[in-house]
C-alpha cells in the first residue's frame, strides 16, 4: 500500500492507523508548500488536491475518516473496529460528531488566522468557531468520564481520529477546560505506534 501524505494534515490518522496495525506501506510525501498536491501528477491520484490519499492495489481512496475504517475492516483481526451492532453505531455517532462538531470549527479557525489571504479573514468567525469548539468539547468530556476510550473497553480507530482532532484543539489553546479530554489526549499519543503530534509534524516541514 501506499499513503500520500504530508506532515501535520490528517494523513497523521492514516498513518496512526497503518502503525497500529503494523502494515508494511509505502510513505509519499505531497509537499503542500511547493503546491505539490496541485500537480497533474498528484491529480491523478485524488482529483480534490486533498491529503490523504491511500493507494491499495488497484484501489484508490481518499478522506481520512474512509481510510482509517477500511484499514480497519481490512484487518479484522486487529479488532480496531466494534463488530455488536449498538457499539458499531456508537463507533459512528462519535466518529461524526468528531469530524462535524469539533474538526469544522477548527478548520474555520485556522481558515481565518493562516489559511486565506489576509484581507479575506473574519476574526468574528475565530470566535464564534471557538465558542462552538468549546461547547461541544465539554459535550465530550462528560462522555469520557470514567472511561479509557471514546467506545467501548478497548481502542479502535475512532480514537486515533479524536485524539488527532484533539491534539488540533490544544494546539489553538482550546482545551484548557477539560482535563479528561486532555489526559485521554496524552494517552492516546503515548501509545507505542502513535505517530508525532501536531506540534513536531509542524516542525518537521519547516512550519513550527
């Protein structure tokens, strides 16, 4: 298999999840900064421009969350998927609310402070989308009280995702209310196959 990737962009949930499952992949690196994920080359592969990007075989699929539940389904054995019905939906709900409720407030923040052009940014929005973070945040925290993982008694991939998202939302200083997810956050990354943070990704391309 291959990954296309790029240091502090969700790639880091596909190649977390490939980690853990110990899977021989081929690393490519599409170096955002030299537009490089908009070149016919890379177009190829996912016509969106977007990183992640998982090659397997014949077989091309693109968005993070997707790739992370097919390495999944792909390794059974790995169990880094709830295979009861009721946990599976739970896998779900906390799956979506991951990438609707907290990684959507988060993009519109880094949207508005270092994405768009200067004169297009609304720094109304970076504190509405901040707000919003926050409320659903605390929505998670009551979740996690007395528990080691966002579903059920054991990992799945739904973690290697919220704890990235997580990761994201302490890096904007937006977790300081909520000392469960952060502790939650820490033990997921001190997991023997997880990849780097946030922060030292950042570095590692010359942003940090």
């Amino acid at each position: 298999m291959k990954l296309y990737e790029f240091g502090p962009t969700r790639s880091l949930r596909a190649r977390w999840t490939l980690q853990e499952l110990g899977v021989d992949f081929e690393a490519i690196t599409v170096n955002l900064m030299k537009g490089e994920h908009a070149q016919p080359a890379y177009l190829k592969v996912n016509p969106a421009g977007k990183i992640p990007a998982l090659v397997d075989g014949d077989f091309v699929l693109t968005e993070s969350v997707a790739i992370v539940v097919y390495l999944a389904q792909k390794y059974p054995d790995k169990r880094l998927l709830p295979v009861d019905l009721k946990q599976r939906a739970e896998f779900d709900r906390w799956m979506m609310f991951t990438v609707t409720e907290l990684e959507q407030p988060l993009w519109r923040i880094s949207r508005h402070t270092s994405i768009y052009p200067e004169a297009t940014r609304l720094p109304a929005d970076v504190v509405i989308a901040s707000r919003e973070f926050k409320a659903m945040a605390a929505v998670l925290e009551a979740h996690m009280r007395d528990r080691q993982f966002v579903v059920g008694a054991s990992v799945t991939v739904a973690d290697f995702v919220l704890a990235y998202t997580l990761d994201w939302g302490n890096a904007l200083e937006l977790l300081g209310d909520c000392p469960r997810l952060l502790s939650y956050m820490e033990r997921m990354y001190a997991r023997p196959h997880a990849p780097m943070r946030i922060a030292q990704a950042l570095k590692s391309v010359g942003l940090g």
